[in-house]
C-alpha cells in the first residue's frame, strides 16, 4: 500500500510540474506579444493540396476522383502496364502471384476472379454484371457503363467456404477478401475509393454446380 502510494504521489509530482512547465510557456508567450505589440496572431497553417474532381455517373462532381475518359485505351498507357497488374492469392498464410494467369490451379473461385479483373479493365459493363446474381442487383444497381479500369496490386484472399441453401438450392458459398488499387480512379466503377488507394471488400460467392456468381459484397466480415 506504501508503495502505491508512493507512485500516485510521484505520478501527481509530474502532472504538476507538466501543468507548471505549460504555464512558463503560455507566459513567456504572453509577455512576448505585450512586449512586441503583435496581437493579430497571424499564425500560418500548412495549404490544403488541390483536390480532384470527381464524376458520379450523373454529370456531377465529387472530391477526389477524375473525370472519365471513355475513349483512351488502358492498353496504351505506358504508366499503368508499368505497374504491378497480376493477381496475388492467399491461403492459409500462404501467397502466390499468379504472372502466368495460371488461376485454375487455385480453384475455381479464382478463375472467376481472373474473368471478372479481366472485364473490368476492358470496360465491359455488360460482362461485369453477368458476374452477378439476380438476386445481388435486388439491392443493387447494374452497371450501365464504366471505363476501362486501371487495376494493379490485386490480391484475393480466401477467407471461407461451408455448404448452404442460396435460392432454395443447395449450394457451395466461399468468402474472398479482394483488394486493389486504381490508377486515376473515374468512380464510374468504386466511387468510395481514391485514385491509388486500397479499401478492401469481401466477396461472397455462390458455386451451384459449374456456375460461381457474386451475390453479396461488404465492407466487412460476417460468418
């Protein structure tokens, strides 16, 4: 009990000589401006960066993404084929970067994810919602159109599989974590996301017989 004491006494000891030193400075602070006759204090604060503009697909503009350019070809773009643009698959602690689009080798989820980058960076709406359930577009909007899509540092992670019932039928769900950058992100595709940022998702997928479909995405986990 002494000993507890002792150091609440010691703790005490310090706040007050932290509280003593703080008052030294906002004197010597005060007696500064007294003595100098400057009371404006026009204090500097660092600049804001300019920030981007953004499309929402509805002719408006939001912070922090670029417009659309729907007439250059990715393909063409020397700084983004520059970029790290294979898909890198976890499991169990295990990683392994797939630069040979070998995606069979790790199962059938990850040939889907292989298709479904691929639609993406094409630009191909169309082919991006065939990559959903029916059930998916229930809460959600199809994508119209979108631009070709710069994706690079994509990695898919596996989280999860169990056996369940999904439209009255019996069915295999797998759960992914797939994360990626953009490069000069349009939001035509992730409007939450800025140009060369990572924000997770998790995928859930649906395998009813040879067909693997997306049918929920989420910011966060749940069994």
């Amino acid at each position: 009990m002494a000993e507890q004491n002792n150091q609440q006494k010691q703790r005490k000891k310090k706040i007050a000589a932290a509280v003593i030193a703080s008052a030294c400075v906002v004197s010597v602070a005060g007696l500064f401006f007294l003595n100098t006759g400057d009371l404006s204090f026009n204090f500097e604060f660092p600049k804001k960066e300019t920030e981007q503009t953004v499309y929402d697909g509805k002719g408006q503009h939001r912070l922090s993404l670029y417009d659309p350019d729907w007439e250059s070809d990715i393909f063409e773009n020397q700084a983004w084929l520059d970029k790290n643009r294979y898909i890198t698959y976890t499991e169990n602690g295990m990683s392994l970067t797939l630069v040979d689009n070998d995606y069979a080798s790790c199962g059938k989820p990850v040939v889907m994810f292989g298709a479904y980058v691929d639609a993406l960076m094409h630009g191909d709406a169309e082919a991006v919602n065939s990559f959903y359930t029916d059930s998916y577009f229930e809460t959600h909007e199809r994508f119209e159109k979108i631009t070709m899509q710069k994706l690079y540092n994509i990695e898919v992670e596996y989280v999860s599989e169990k056996y369940d019932v999904f439209d009255g039928r019996n069915v295999v769900k797998y759960v992914y974590k797939f994360t990626y950058m953009i490069m000069e992100n349009d939001g035509t595709f992730r409007n939450d996301l800025i140009s060369d940022a990572m924000r997770p998702q998790y995928y859930t997928l649906i395998e009813d017989g040879d067909d693997i479909r997306i049918s929920d995405v989420s910011y966060v986990y749940t069994e």
